[in-house]
C-alpha cells in the first residue's frame, strides 16, 4: 500500500508533537494491530482511516454500528480509500456487529485497540467495556452527557492508566501543531498572566432526518441524535465542548470554582429538534476571582464565530484553528507573536500520537483533562436548563442520570425542553 506509507513517513517526519515510533516495541511482540471501529458514522470512517495511517502495521478487523445501512456504507468508503492497500481492511463478515450490543462484540473479536465513534450517550459503556477487556482507545468527544456517566468515565480512565493502556481523547485541537504552539507561548507568558477568556462556537442547526414510518421512536431519536439531550448532551456538549476544552487549556485546565448560565430555544422548528437548546452563555468563575466566558449557538443566518479570545495582563490573544489565526497582541494592538510553523492535519495527529504510545510500550492517558472538559460543558448546560448557579461539586455529584428505560427500538417517550427557573437540578 503506497499512500498510508507514505503519509506515515511524513508524518513522522514533520510532526513535532509526536514522541518517536519504536516499531515492534508492541506488548504483545506483534507487529500487526488490529483495529475494532465502534460507531460508524462521519467521524468513525475518518478515524478509521487516520489509525490506519498512522501505521502501516494497522489493519482494520471488526466493525460496530447501531445501523446496517452506516456500517455498510463505511466499509465501502474505506475499502474505496484503501483500495490499493491489500489487507488494511480485513473485517470479514462475521466481523462486522449491529445494535446496541455490538460494541461488546467488537471488543471480544480480537482487537488490541478500538476507536470509539459513536453517540456521546455511549461512551461511558463503551470505554468502561473497552479497558476491562485491557485495549488501547481512542475515545471520541464529549466523553459522556451526564455525570453518573462522566463518573463512569473517570474510573474507566483511570483503570486504563492502572493497566498500562493508551487513552487518546477526541479533543482534536489539543493535537493541532498551532495550537499546540499558541497555547504554549501563552503559558509562557507572552502576553502576561491570563486574566480573562471567552470562547465562541457560533454556527448553523445540523441535519434533521425526518420520521419514516418504519422507524420506531426509539431509531427515530437515535437518527436525530444531535438534538436529543440523552444521546448528544445538547450542542454545548456535543459541538462546543471543543471551545470549552480551548477555555480550560487557556486557563492552564484550571477547574472553575462555579458557573452561572444562561440559555434557551429561539428558531429550533420540526420534532427532529429534540429537546436540544440553540443557545447558550455561560460564565465560568474560578476561586480566584478570574472569569472565563463561553457563547455557543446553532442558529441559521446568524453570524458564525469559532474564536477563542484571551485578555491576559499584558496584551490580549485571538486563536481560530479555521481561518487560521493564531496571534497575540500587545495592549497597542501590535502582534508580538503569530504561527508560522506547519500544520498537519490534527486528526492524523491524534492518531500518530495514539500509535506511536501503543508502539512504544509508553501509556498516554488524556483521562484527567478530558473529563473536566466535559464536565465544564455538562455544568454549564446544568446551569442554563435550570437557570441556577452550579458549583464544581454539585455537578461532579448530580445524580441526574439521561438514560433512556430500556434500549430497544420500539416506544420512546418525547423528552420535555428544559425551562429555567423550573428544570430542577437533580
Ligand atoms: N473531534 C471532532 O472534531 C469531531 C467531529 C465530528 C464528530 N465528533 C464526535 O464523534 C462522534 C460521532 O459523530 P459523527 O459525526 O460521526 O456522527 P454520525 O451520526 O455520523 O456517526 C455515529 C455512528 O455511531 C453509530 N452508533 C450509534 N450508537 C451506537 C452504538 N451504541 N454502538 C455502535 N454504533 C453506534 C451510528 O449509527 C452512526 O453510524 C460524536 O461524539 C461527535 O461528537 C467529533
């Protein structure tokens, strides 16, 4: 296979955040890994195919989704994309697993890591199962939608550490080589001590799959994930957590003392909309006395923005992976400091970075950050649905648990929008 080779070299070659490759250094002495993708969907078919980039010892052995029509749609793209590959893609027929049980059969199919892609309200069972089983992860953003679930994840995470497992999380800006730079330099100092951040995700509704009559309302909500709270976390979890973990990491994944929050639903039309908000505010504020802002939306023909903005002592930052900017300025306005290195693809990253740990027999183990990222996200979207101020504690202590009675596709009952002032914290 020539392209997956190459792209590794290259990315070795290049990629200033990754420890170096020790090939055969794999425990069990194998040089081959196989790989088990759980969720097969836009995200699950990218990381599939970054993992097999990522090493040209990889090779993709069983497949996972709730629906046959993703699963076999995946396969066939990254058979496509492969093609000229023979044997990365080895996931015989009895190898590729279906409904709510087929995380469990991937891991048992003999893989030594599994990529877990599927919806947030899956993870906490999917990564507990994946560590007890003793693989390496690559585990997917937001690490859940409820504290008890979140809960769930943290042991997990720290199970895998006690076994010497690799954890890599979904929070793919963390591995992006400018902001890897740009987050640095503001550690340094650059523009003073941090005083203040707010970070933005404001874009567009996502897709809404209208009801088809065969469709139970249990398939009905799981296809309009994105809007239901128990299978996204709502968008503030689900999408703007990226801009929540940029806040922590700017504020040195220092944990906010409380929130207070505001939020609510203004253009969200049709039953595909959930429960979901389209907007949120939240204000952090940490022991300290600092603050640190955080505004999402998902509103058409609304401005889009997806900044983070930092006010430090001495001058002030603005980080866009996007357009890109990464720059900070004196309290002139004068740049003193902008990217210029090169910038990988962060996603390849993540996955060099995963493959070059298991490789080498070095643990890496994202745990600890990445389930306070998200349980910033979940306490923020705590404080808007209630409208009450949320303390650190409170919310790592909610009991407040989004499962659904049973998971079975038939009858579901319609989950309510949340209203502030009467939503109680639970
Ligand atoms: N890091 C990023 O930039 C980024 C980008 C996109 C999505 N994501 C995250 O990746 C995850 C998947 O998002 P997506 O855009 O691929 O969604 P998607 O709907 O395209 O794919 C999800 C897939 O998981 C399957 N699935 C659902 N429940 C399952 C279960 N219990 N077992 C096995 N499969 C199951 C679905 O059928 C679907 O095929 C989400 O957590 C999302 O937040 C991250």
């Amino acid at each position: 296979m020539t392209m997956p080779r190459r792209e590794f070299v290259k990315a070795a070659a290049v990629a200033s955040v990754l420890p170096s490759i020790a090939r055969g250094a794999h425990a069990r002495g194998s040089d081959t890994l196989k790989i088990g993708l759980i969720g097969c969907g836009g995200r699950g078919t990218g990381a599939a195919s970054q993992a097999l980039r990522a090493d040209p010892g990889n090779v993709l052995w069983a497949m996972g989704d709730m629906f046959d029509d993703r699963l076999t749609s995946c396969h066939e793209r990254l058979t496509d994309v492969f093609k000229d590959a023979p044997g990365r893609i080895d996931v015989a027929p009895e190898r590729r697993f279906l409904g709510f049980d087929a995380h469990q059969r991937v891991i048992d199919a003999g893989v030594d890591v599994v990529l877990l892609t599927s919806y947030p309200h899956f993870r906490p069972s999917h990564l507990e199962a994946a560590v007890h089983a003793g693989k390496h992860v690559f585990c997917e953003k937001p690490m859940g939608v409820d504290a008890p679930g979140l809960v769930r994840v943290r042991a997990a995470s720290e199970l895998a550490r006690e076994k010497g497992l690799t954890l890599v999380s979904g929070f793919c800006w963390r591995y992006a080589n400018a902001e890897r730079a740009a987050f640095a330099k503001l550690h340094e100092g650059v523009i003073g001590d941090v005083l203040s951040v707010h970070t933005t995700y404001h874009t567009s509704t996502l897709t809404k799959r209208p009801r088809r009559p065969e469709w139970s309302d249990m398939e009905f909500q799981l296809r309009n994930w994105w809007h239901f709270t128990w299978l996204s976390g709502d968008h503030i979890v689900e999408q703007a957590c990226h801009s929540i973990d940029r806040l922590a990491w700017a504020m040195n994944d220092k944990t906010p003392a409380r929130c207070v929050a505001i939020g609510g639903r203004a253009a969200r039309t049709g039953e595909e909309s959930g429960n979901s908000f389209d907007h949120f505010g939240v204000v952090y504020e940490y022991d300290d006395r600092r603050r640190a802002f955080h505004t999402c939306t998902q509103i058409d023909r609304t401005p889009s923005d997806n900044s983070d903005y930092i006010t430090g002592s001495s001058g002030t930052g603005e980080i866009n992976g996007w357009k890109p900017i990464h720059a900070f300025r004196d309290r002139t306005g004068k740049v003193i400091w902008s990217y210029e290195g090169p910038s990988r693809d962060m996603y390849q990253n993540e996955h060099d970075v995963l493959f070059a740990s298991i490789r080498a027999g070095e643990a890496r183990n994202d745990g600890p950050w990445m389930c306070n990222s998200t349980m910033m996200a979940l306490m923020g979207r705590m404080a808007a649905y209630t409208g009450q101020t949320i303390t650190w504690d409170q919310a790592w202590a909610s009991v407040e648990d989004l499962s659904p009675p049973a998971y079975e596709m038939g009858p579901l009952a319609y989950p309510a929008l949340a209203v502030p002032g009467q939503t109680p914290f639970r």
